[in-house]
C-alpha cells in the first residue's frame, strides 16, 4: 500500500533483494516467474514494460513496480482479479524463498551423485545460505529420526556419509587482501560412505 524499497527479503542475511530480481533478470527470466509463481496472465507484457523502464534507472521502489504492473495491465483486467499488483509481488516472494529451498534441494542430489569416498564442496556468502548447508550435511550425516530414547532404529534412514569440516573452512587474511569479496565465503565439505 506504501512506496518502500523493494525488498522482500524474508531475512536480513538472504542475499537478493525484489529489486536485484527485478533489476538484473532478463525478460525472458522476469516473464517465467510472474507466470509461474504469480500465475499472472500479463508476466510477458509486465515483464516487458520492467525491461524497457529499467534500461534508464533502476525499478529501486514498490510504487514503481505498481505503476509499471498498472501500465502493462489492460484496462479491462484490472477490474478484476484483486489489486493487479498482487501477483506480480506474490511471484517475487516465492521467487526469493525458492533460492533457499534450492540450496539444500542441490545438497540432498549432489550427495547421491557421489561415488563411495566421493567428496563435495559448497562455498556461500551469507550467512542464511551456509546454515542451510550445514543443516543440510549434517541431516545427510545423521538422517534418523527417531527418538532418542529409542534403542534401535525404526525409521530405516541410513546415513549418506560424514561431514568432513565441523566447522567451515575460512579464507585466510591474505586472500581477503587479494579479494575483498572472499571475506564472507565459509567452506563446507561433505564425503560419501
Ligand atoms: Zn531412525
């Protein structure tokens, strides 16, 4: 209802922010979005207006992304079907939660696609991604879940193998000289039994 900055991050560690969706996808990316998380009828037009609008300044507010939803939208569509804003920002919310989800989707697969003694290594930048990975390894690790007074297990989940870095690995003072931006990765490997 009030002009804000888009964001839409659910918290403040996650990375992208609407605006990084809205500003840095291309159309064809924009279009699949509001269509397939926002069911919009209009992704190609409104995806369309974005594109051309933001090519001399970037879409940085929640008013502006109305007013170009509001423009792409005929004018006969719009009386129906609630605010014409709505799915378009419903599309972006799930958008920016289903990068996390895809996080530890990628864990749980790439762990099957090891050999035995097989290893694999994820490095993030935030803080909320790498905890996604480190839950991820360790229900790899520990997958159980009965509980824990049980005395055998019944729930048959075996363990895909063990966590190899307890704690994340860090970059050393000298490569964050040599890149600032390594300053937040952290290092986490996993190896298949
Ligand atoms: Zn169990």
């Amino acid at each position: 209802m009030n002009d804000a900055p888009l964001d839409m991050r659910m918290d403040r560690e996650q990375r992208r922010t609407a605006a990084d969706i809205i500003n840095e996808e291309d159309e064809r990316e924009l279009t699949r979005i509001l269509r397939e998380y926002g069911e919009e009828k209009f992704a190609g037009a409104i995806a369309r207006r974005i594109v051309a609008k933001r090519a001399s300044k970037p879409v940085e507010t929640t008013g502006e992304l109305v007013e170009i939803i509001e423009e792409s939208i005929p004018r006969k569509a719009k009386l129906k079907g609630g605010h014409p804003a709505k799915r378009t920002f419903q599309a972006l919310r799930i958008a920016l939660n289903s990068e996390l989800d895809e996080i530890s989707q990628a864990v749980e697969s790439l762990a099957g696609c090891l050999n035995p003694g097989g290893r694999f290594a994820v490095i993030t930048f935030h803080s909320l991604e790498d905890r996604i990975v480190k839950d991820g390894f360790r229900t790899l690790e520990k997958p159980c879940t009965c509980p824990p007074d049980f005395p055998v297990c019944v729930c048959g989940k075996k363990s895909m193998g063990h966590v190899v870095t307890r704690k994340p690995i860090l970059p050393e003072e000298e490569e964050i000289a040599l890149n600032p931006r390594a300053k937040s990765a952290k290092l986490r490997v996993f190896e298949r039994a």
